[in-house]
C-alpha cells in the first residue's frame, strides 16, 4: 500500500523553472524572469572555432564583449576559448557539438541557470546599481556580453536592445539576483 501512494506522488511530481512567473514593473523599467533556455558552456581551441560554429549554425564571436545570434541561439563570448551558448527553441546544443571532432569541451548547464530581462528606459540604471561595468550604449553596444557581477553574485550580461538586457545567473542566487533587481528597479523608477 505505501509503496503504491509513492509511486502515484513520484509520477505526479513536476519539474517547475525557479522564479517561474515572477515580474515587477516599475516606472520605466520592467525585470522578468524568462523561459527555460537550453544553456551550453563550450571551451575550445582557435583551431576547433570553425567546425563548431558550422555544426551550431552560427558564427562563435572572437572578441571581448562580443555575441552573435541566430535563430533564437546565442553565443556570447566569455574569454578567448570560452563562450556561452543558449538556445530559446530548446534544440539540443550537445548534439550539434557531438558532431564535430575538432577538439573542445561542451558542458550541458540548461538546469543550472535562470535569465532575466530587464526592459525599458532605465534598465541599465537597474543593472547599474550592483554592476560596476559601464553600461552606456558607447561603452556596452547592443550585442555586448560580458561576465561580471550583480551585488554578490557573477551574472552573464547581454544588451539585447538599446533598453534591453537578459542577465543570466546561477538558479541557486536566482531569488538574490531577482529582489536585487527588483529594488533595483524601484530606486531607478524614483
């Protein structure tokens, strides 16, 4: 009988996004958390840089504060044989990796973060609260990413529009980065 009622629990039980739903709109910037993503951290050497960019179907950028994006998959440049790649259609980022013998290393980590958007006119003075990095458009282009930090955690930092960002961080600070934002965008509002 107890073995049945486990059974039942462990079928029904339901993998939910962290911070799935949460949103704050202030006067003229709005953080939301977004979809899942599939989410690779790839390393590999200039050599390899060509076959995996043919098998990922975009062209991995080579340069600091750099990004390319192609149907609905990023890469983002983290260091010279490091990029951070998501896909928001869900297509399987190992995969396309597997294929190519060239040398490199491709770490599955769609479980281990959480994005957000941070939208509007006074985004970047949200973001700049706990980000030392120089966010104006001169400095941090639309289509800039970059590793930094948040308050007291490391994010992922990529301008999507002039107004726009998607800051990606580790799920477990995803409640850290989440409140920080949202007072964030409350003290910007003001």
């Amino acid at each position: 009988m107890a073995k049945a009622a486990a059974k039942t629990s462990a079928s029904s039980a339901e993998r939910r996004p962290a911070q799935a739903g949460r949103s704050v709109s202030a006067k003229n910037v709005k953080v939301e958390v977004l979809p899942p993503a599939e989410r690779m951290s790839l390393r590999a050497p200039e050599a390899s840089i060509a076959a995996l960019s043919k098998a990922l179907g975009l062209t991995l950028p080579k340069g600091p504060k750099t990004s390319a994006s192609k149907a609905g998959r990023m890469a983002l440049w983290l260091g010279p044989d490091e990029w951070f790649l998501i896909d928001e259609a869900g297509k399987d980022l190992l995969a396309d990796c597997a294929k190519v013998s060239a040398p490199h290393s491709a770490v599955g980590i769609s479980h281990r973060n959480v994005a957000f958007a941070v939208t509007g006119p006074a985004a970047a003075a949200a973001i700049n609260a706990g980000c030392p990095q120089d966010l104006s458009l001169e400095a941090f282009p639309v289509g800039a990413a970059s590793r930094t930090i948040l308050g007291k955690c490391e994010i992922v930092l990529l301008r999507t529009a002039a107004d726009a960002f998607r800051v990606e961080c580790w799920r477990s600070f995803s409640d850290y980065v989440f409140t920080f934002l949202s007072e964030a965008a409350s003290d910007a509002a003001a």
